[in-house]
C-alpha cells in the first residue's frame, strides 16, 4: 500500500508544490507549525531515513538545504529548523520550520490553520525563490 506522500508524488493527492526534481518533492504542510513548513521529501518510498542509501541522502539534504535557503528569503524568522521525527508517514519526510525559538518546532503545539489561497501563495512564494 503506498503512504500519503506516494500518492502526492504520483499525483493522485494535490499539494502545494514548492519544488521538484526527478528525485525529490518539497511542499507545504498542510497542518503547519508555521507559514512556510514545508516537508522535503524523496520519491522513492523508503520508510526510515536511515535505510537511505548514502548517495541519495546526501542529495536530499543538499534539495533540502536549497529549499530551505528560499523559505529564510520569503518568511520572517531567525533560521529554519529542521526536523526527523519519522513516525508520523511511512515514508521518509523532512520538516523545514521558520523558526525564532527553540519552541517554535515543538509538535505538541497547536498547528495554524490556513486557508486553501494562503497555502497557495506561500508555496508560490516561496517556489520562486529555489535555486536547483
């Protein structure tokens, strides 16, 4: 059975794309933290990321490095955070957060609620910005 974030990949779920290449998929999370959360993912389903083979995670740390340079150029904060956690979506997954504190990439939080316009705006935003 293929996870949530295939079906995006395969484009049988919408998401708010802020960039793709032929291996990886950045887009916006639709239950944010913050404006600008994005999740940066590969296209292979590979469920942990540490069962990535090493030549492929280092490529998705350098899309998602890109990706999180255009969110620091397009969103008020201090830096972008980033997190692993990995239970949540069978399928390997990267959080970029604009962050101004420590406790602002705290799950636990209650996530922003964003209309389907903003989503849109933010990702195109954001979108312009990455350099591949």
């Amino acid at each position: 059975m293929s996870s949530i974030f295939s079906k995006i990949v395969n484009g049988e779920i919408p998401c708010h794309k802020v960039a793709e290449n032929d291996k990886f998929l950045a887009f916006l999370d639709i239950n944010p933290l913050a404006k600008g959360h994005t999740l940066v993912i590969p296209k292979q389903e590979i469920d942990y990321i540490f069962d990535i083979d090493d030549e492929l995670y280092k490529e998705l740390f350098l899309f998602a490095k890109q990706v999180a340079h255009s969110i620091k150029k397009c969103v008020n904060c201090k830096r972008v955070g980033i997190a692993v956690v990995g239970l949540e979506v069978p399928h390997t997954h990267i959080h970029l957060v604009p962050i101004n504190s420590v406790y602002d990439i705290d799950f636990s939080k209650p996530k922003l609620k964003l209309s389907n316009d903003e989503l849109k705006m933010i990702a195109e935003r954001i979108g312009s910005k990455v350099v591949l």
